[in-house]
C-alpha cells in the first residue's frame, strides 16, 4: 500500500512508572513532571523512583549530585519505549521540568531540571496503516507497530473512535466520548507487510473490529505495558479514511493526521490449467460493489509476460509464447472501486505440459576426429561427441540420450540409449569391427518422447591388416609360384604315358527320300576291322 501520512509536530506520552532502587527505612519518593521535545515530538513523561540516601530528602543539590546519572538513564529508557510515530524522528530529545522530595502527600523540596538525552536507538515505532474491505460494507483498520524489545516483554493496545464530523468539537480537542479496545499481537515475519515498508522481523499489529466509513475521521491512541509495570500512553492520533488517492487531504495533515486509502483484499485462492499455448484461471470473487476490477499479471521462464484485465472471477488466456514445459506465474489483484489502492497479488505457477523434443542432437565429430580406441581382437571404441539442441526445442526435461550404428552390411541399425547429462552430450559405442564402415544418427528423449534422428554420419571407417599379415600373404603366394611348375611338370608325365583308346565314328549314309524306304544295311556283317568296311561301289550293288 502507498498511503498518504502527515507529518507529526505534536505527541504527547504520559509515563508512569517506579524506580526501584531498593527499600531501606531511610528511603525517599521523588517525583519527576518533565516535558520532553525533539524535532517533531513533543512527550510528557510522569515518574516517580525511590532514594535512599538521608541527604537527598534534605535538599534537591545533594538529591541531584547522587542520584543524576541514573535519573538520565531511567528518563531515556522509558522515552525508549514509548511509542513514536517515525517519520522525521530524531534521537535527540530535550527535557525540561520539575523534581520534587515528597513525605508522604506533602513535598518537601521542589525545583526545576533541564536535561539533555540522546537515544541509543529509534524506539517502538508505528509503520503504517491500511484500510482493508472485507465484505460488501464491512472495511477494518490495520496497524502495525515494531517494538522495543521481544515478544511477552512488552504488550500493547489500541484504542479508537469514531469522530463525528457534526459534533461541535471537531476541533483539534475533539474528546471521544467511547474508545473501543483492541490487543495487539506480535509475531516474527519473513518478509515485509503489502504496503508496509520494513514491516519484517518482529511486528505487532492490531484490525478494529467494527464498520470503518470511508471518508470519515477515527482518532486512536497506543498504550504499551512493560513487565516491570511501567505504562506508557500516547497522545491522540488523527485518522481520515478515504475511498481513493484522488480524494480531499485533510486540514490536519500536518498536525499527527493520518491519510490511509481503501486498498483491495488479498483474493484467497486462484486456480491455474495449463493446456498447449492456454491456461485457464478461475479465482475468488471478492465483488463487493458495482465497480470492481481484477488484473491478471504474468511472467514467464521463456520471457513471455503481459497483464490484462476482468470483470468476472475467471478468464482464458491464449498466447502463442506459450511454450510445453516452460514455467509461468500468474498473479490476482483486485480493485474495489476506482481510485483505491490494488491488493496485495496472490501469485500461483504452472508448468505447460511436455512434448517429444522438435529438434535432434547434431553430431560434431566424424572418423577422423571422434575419440577411438583400437584391440588386439580387431574390435574398436568409438566416442561420439555431440551438441543438445537448444532449450527451447527441447519441449520437456530430456531424459535419455539414443544413438542408433550400423556398418554397410547391417539391414536393421543397434540402438543404445543413454542416460543424459545436460553439461555434456557424448556417447560411447564398443565392439566395432576394424573391417568394416559404421554409420550413427542421434536423437533426444524426454518423458512423452523422442525427437526425431540427426544427419547421418560416418564414425569409424574400415581399416586395413596391420603390416604382418600383409607379409603372410606375400610368402603364400611365392610359395604358390614356386610349386606351380613342378605340378605342370607332373601333370603333364601323367598325361603322357596313360593308356589311350579311341571310340569308332559311326557311319552315317542318308537315305534316298525319294525311294523306297529299305534297310540298305541288310545283309552286311558286323565287322570291327575298318579295314573291310565296304565301299561306296558296293553299296552300290546292295
């Protein structure tokens, strides 16, 4: 809240307190009646202590050279614990008044004082007010106050009423006829109140209990109690209620008058779903007047961030920056009337769902720089370093890291998948033969799937046998060449001296198509000696 407070030229405390400085029967009442001022405050401060020395109820000059120094200190410590409005507050403080030596009712010395106290540090101090609506006509005062010490050492509460504008003693003077009376409770915050700058720590604070009008006058005074007795009471402060900061400034704000505006309630719950590039809000409806507005302010972990504004307790908003698996807030504040201060946000986050990453790894290296190590088994490691695609593909948390292989005579490729390390990218394969090509492609996981494979690319290329078998070779084939001519020679002694027949041709003779047809071998003898064979002219005659 940005409040409006005036500027205190005029405070007045009463303290009433005893000094015990121990009981003896030689012990003497002083009373002390001082007017203390500094820069903006002006306290009066009643005390009483008790003295044990006889001279000190002879005369005040042996009271004073005795007693001074813890007179000082008592008078600073109760100023201390007073409660000062803070602005424009000084430690300085300048006391002036009476002491006074009483036996019994009857003074026996009298006389005035002048004293001069710095305090150690700024005492209680009131931080602030807010004026908060609660329902359609019901609004409460808050105050918040820091004190002096911890909490149970000292209590404190607050009485107010209401001023009638119509009564005939609005004046300054104006006497409350009733205060009302609240307790205060104190707690350790964490951070600060909306609206109330340092208001963390330990904080007290105080909500009147009945209808507060707006653009009305309350006077209030803070009482605080100490365990030792002492009481410390503050002098009225002035309060005007206002339903917007446009409104009139009081007369008095320069006289220890408050200025508070109407600020909205803090809405109680808001509930956020996430859907692709939309999210649906629904909230408290806290519309208690005709006018009424919530706003709607939102920051994204992509940059997205925009604020928009409803008349109704749900809204559906769509943007195309919304992302799967980017982290938003969303915070509500509410406006009650026009002119009044907004409520505190109430903030709540989301994350859009995920999707399978759009974008694959890209592999940067190749066979002639990716990592290798070579076995005698004629097998290779190979480390295949890679670059994650960026943040804003990824479209989830990855999850796993796959790298598919294959060499040129593999039909279906190995898979391998690895567990990510989102600092690095990099995979090791194992078992790749030294005589053949392998090929890799990458791809990304996350928990609804995986991206689609990289480029292909060439890992490890087919080497050659190392220099020894090479030498194996040679030797196998100068041992073919000096065994072949002696098996020629061989093959060839063989061949010659076997044993060799030969299969008679038969004879053939053709038959006349035009004659009859006869058997023109009848009557021949079968005969192996090709020598007889007959000849065409006997042929003839058969």
């Amino acid at each position: 809240m940005t409040a409006t407070y005036g500027i205190i030229s005029l405070v007045a405390v009463v303290i009433c307190t005893n000094f015990q400085d121990g009981l003896t029967n030689t012990r003497a009442e002083v009373e002390s009646k001082l007017i203390c001022t500094s820069k903006w405050q002006k306290l009066k401060l009643n005390s009483k202590s008790m003295v044990t020395h006889l001279s000190s109820k002879q005369n005040f000059s042996s009271f004073w050279r005795e007693n001074e120094q813890d007179f000082k200190a008592q008078t600073a410590k109760r100023l201390f614990q007073a409660v000062i409005y803070p602005y424009n507050f000084t430690k300085d403080v300048s006391c002036y008044g009476t002491v006074a030596n009483y036996a019994g009712s009857i003074a026996t010395w009298v006389n005035n004082v002048s004293v001069n106290i710095t305090l150690p540090e700024v005492g209680s101090e009131l931080l602030g007010l807010r004026l908060i609506p609660l329902s359609g006509y019901t609004r409460r005062l808050e105050f918040y106050v820091r004190p002096t010490t911890n909490i149970g050492e000292v209590s404190y509460s607050l009485s107010y009423c209401y001023v009638n504008k119509y009564d005939p003693g609005l004046a300054e003077n104006y006497s409350c006829p009733v205060f009302r009376s609240v307790i205060f409770s104190c707690s350790l915050r964490e951070s600060n109140v909306y609206g109330i700058p340092n208001s963390s720590g330990l904080i007290c604070q105080a909500f009147t209990t009945d209808y507060i009008n707006y653009y009305a006058d309350y006077k209030f005074y803070i009482q605080s109690t100490t365990g030792d007795g002492s009481n410390s009471v503050s002098t009225d402060f002035r309060i005007s209620t206002k339903q917007s900061v446009d409104g009139p400034i009081s007369h008095y704000a320069d006289q220890g008058y408050f200025t508070v505006v109407l600020m909205g309630a803090k809405p109680r719950y808001l509930i956020i779903a996430a859907i692709e590039q939309k999210v649906v809000l629904n909230w408290e409806n806290t519309k208690f007047t005709i006018f009424h507005e919530y706003q709607i302010d939102y920051t994204c972990s992509n940059g997205a961030n925009s604020s928009k504004t409803y008349e109704e307790a749900s809204a559906s908003i769509h943007d195309a920056n919304f992302a799967p698996y980017i982290l938003c807030e969303f915070c509500l504040t509410n406006l009650v009337s026009a002119g009044s201060l907004r409520s505190e946000p109430l903030c709540n986050s989301t994350r859009f769902p995920e999707k399978s990453p759009s974008m694959p790894p890209t592999i940067t290296c190749d066979f002639k720089t990716c990592g290798t190590t070579s076995y005698a088994n004629d097998t290779r490691t190979v480390t295949v370093n890679c670059e994650l695609p960026k943040e804003n593909t990824r479209n989830g948390l990855l999850t796993s890291l796959v790298i598919n292989y294959w060499n040129q005579s593999n039909t279906d490729p190995f898979r391998k998948d690895f567990p990510i390390n989102l600092t690095s990218c990099q995979v090791t394969v194992k078992g790749l033969h030294k005589r053949h090509n392998y090929f890799a492609q990458m791809s990304v996981c996350n928990s609804q799937g995986c991206s689609s494979l990289s480029e292909t690319v060439l890992i490890a290329k087919a080497v050659h046998p190392p220099s020894g078998n090479q030498n194996g070779k040679k030797l196998y084939w100068l041992g073919f060449l000096a065994v072949l001519p002696v098996s020629i020679i061989i093959v060839g002694f063989v061949y010659y001296y076997s044993p060799r027949t030969t299969k008679p041709k038969p004879s053939k003779s053709f038959p006349n198509i035009g004659e009859p047809n006869v058997n023109i071998y009848e009557g021949l003898e079968v005969s192996n000696d090709y020598d007889k064979l007959p000849n065409g002219n006997e042929l003839g005659k058969i």
